[in-house]
C-alpha cells in the first residue's frame, strides 16, 4: 500500500480543477437553497446552457472569444428568466420539477443527432479553448510533495480558485446588504416579506438570474479546463453532487459550499485510491473473497453515501451552517 500516492490522489482531486467546478455550481446553489429557499434541481442545465453558448459561439459561429464567454453567460440568465417566469409565483416543489426536467431536455438536445452539425452530437464540440489556454503562464509543473500538478493544472487551478475566491466576495456583500436580507426573510416566511410590500417575485427572480449566473460560470470553466464540451457531462448527477458539496459545508454560509466542495472530492479521490491499491497485486490488502478490483471503484461511493447519510442524522446542517437556515418555505 503506497499511503503517498492516496494522499496525491486526494489533494489533487480536493484542490484540483474538478473541485473548483463543483464549488462554483455549489456557490450558485447556495445562493438559490441556503439563502432564498428555492429548490434548484436542474443547476446542471444553467452549466451546460452557458459551455455550449460558447462552444458554439466559437466553433460554430466562429465569434471571438471573450465575446463568446459573454454569450455563455448571457445564456444562463435567459435560462433563468425562462424558468423563473412560471414557477417562482407558486410552491418550491414546482421549481424543483421544472428545473430537472429542463436540464434533462437541454442534455438531450445537446446530443441529439438531429443538431449534430450545430452541438456536434454526443462527441460534443473542442477547439474553442485556444485563446484560454494560450494565456497559461506557466511553463513547466510543479510538485508540492504532497500534491504534483502539470502546468496547465496549475493554469486552471489559478483562474478557479481566483473565481471562487471573487464569488465568494460578491456573496458575502451581496448576503450582508438589505437586498441579501430581504432574501432571508423571503426563505423564512415569504408571506410577511409580502405583507411589509416588498415584490416577492421579483426578488426571487433576481436570486434565481445570480445563481444560474454562477451555475453557468462553473459551466463554461468546466468546459476550458478540458478542452471540450461534452453533452453527457452535464447530467443530473452533477447537480446532485453540488448539492451533496453544499450540504457537507453547510448552507447559507459563504464558504460553506467550498469547503463542502473539497471535503466531497477528498473523499472520493482518496478512498477510491485507497481500495483500488487494498484490492490489486499479487497479495491484496483485501482479500478477494471480500472485494474484487473491480468493485472497489464501487465502495468509495457506498462509504461516501454511508458518510452523507449519518451527516444529515447527527449535523444536518453541515460543517459551518445552522440546522435553522435549511429549512424551506414550500407554501
């Protein structure tokens, strides 16, 4: 068993590109679940919107990059406002269906055959990351002795933590301000914000427009950060795992999704290492009557799960949060 390659494992998923996706999708979350109450199932659907507005805009339509990034986003905001619309005016279950099903049928429309020459099909579109990777200043990698990371890990991991680092301040202003506490009290008890005369509505409109906002910035770093855009990518389970990152961190806290972030992919990185090494050679650490390889990839998410389940008896709410602020408002 070499414990240096599960801890390189490990830090390098926690602290890696991957992590930084997720803590942007959570970010986003927390913005609609933590701090608004509303039920976003379909987070998965603002990210893959913004990736292929600027694959698109950039394979296809051969527009200039930032201006495709700008498309990206402007995407996610439609989308929202698309969704908000009919749904905000009645209870959070109605969100929470309309959303996940719109990121499903956004999935498969990506990947559709009949919008291949457009989306590029299931094999998806590359070529549009070109201008982003060309501004890399970095020339070589670098090993940390706990964690090593290429050169173009090291780019990514630069701009994602900077981005993160940037959502997280516009968060806390925005959550510390009259409008950020509107926000809360809408989550508490919409009807009394409603009674004072403030426009539910279109609060929640805006909290919906910010976090799809941050949903589709996760989207498009995702896509950057890989060279492609593919639709399969951006399936349900990616919502749900942003979800899972929030609620280890703790809602309506502003590091919460963060931190929740890179717990999650620790774990995950980390046992799925440990088991696959305690399953293979010539004299396992596992025997094979227990655990094959092949099952091993297998048992980091059964212990994750195991893990979540007794998170969410013993501190529901999270590392950082507090089991008052997860509540949700359904009426």
């Amino acid at each position: 068993m070499d414990f240096g390659t599960v801890i390189d494992a490990a830090f390098s998923a926690a602290l890696g590109p991957q992590a930084i996706v997720f803590a942007l999708a959570a970010i986003g979350l927390n913005v609609h679940f933590g701090y608004t109450g509303l039920l976003n199932f379909g987070q998965a659907g603002f990210m893959s919107i913004a990736a292929f507005g600027l694959a698109v805009s950039v394979v296809t339509w051969d527009l200039n990059f930032w201006l495709a990034v700008a498309i990206g986003l402007v995407g996610s905001v439609v989308l929202a406002l698309v969704l908000g619309v009919p749904t905000l005016r009645l209870r959070a279950d109605y969100l929470a269906i309309v959303t996940i099903a719109t990121s499903e049928i956004l999935r498969l429309i990506f990947g559709a055959v009949e919008f291949k020459d457009t989306f590029g099909g299931s094999n998806g579109l590359t070529g549009f990351a070109s201008t982003y990777k060309d501004l890399n200043p970095f020339s070589k990698g670098y090993d940390f002795g706990f964690v090593s990371f290429s050169k173009g890990d090291m780019w990514n991991i630069t701009v994602g933590w900077s981005l993160v680092i940037l959502s997280c301040i516009l968060v806390w202003s925005l959550m510390r301000s009259p409008w950020g506490r509107v926000l809360r009290s809408i989550r508490e008890d919409e009807d009394a914000v409603r009674s004072l005369g403030k426009n539910v509505f279109a609060y929640k409109m805006q909290a919906l427009v910010l976090g799809g906002l941050f949903g589709g910035l996760a989207g498009i770093y995702h896509i950057l950060k890989q060279g492609s855009a593919v639709p399969t990518d951006f399936n349900t389970t990616f919502t749900f795992y942003a979800y899972a990152a929030l609620l280890v961190g703790g809602a309506a806290r502003v590091l919460g999704p963060v931190v929740g972030s890179v717990v999650f992919w620790f774990l995950i990185a980390g046992l799925g290492s440990f088991f696959g090494q305690a399953t293979s050679g010539a004299d396992p650490l596992i025997p094979e009557f227990i655990m094959t390889n092949t099952q091993s990839s297998l048992i980091r998410f059964i212990m994750l799960g195991l893990g979540l389940m007794l998170l969410m008896i013993f501190r529901p709410q999270g590392i950082f949060g507090d089991r008052r602020e997860i509540a949700i408002d359904a009426r």
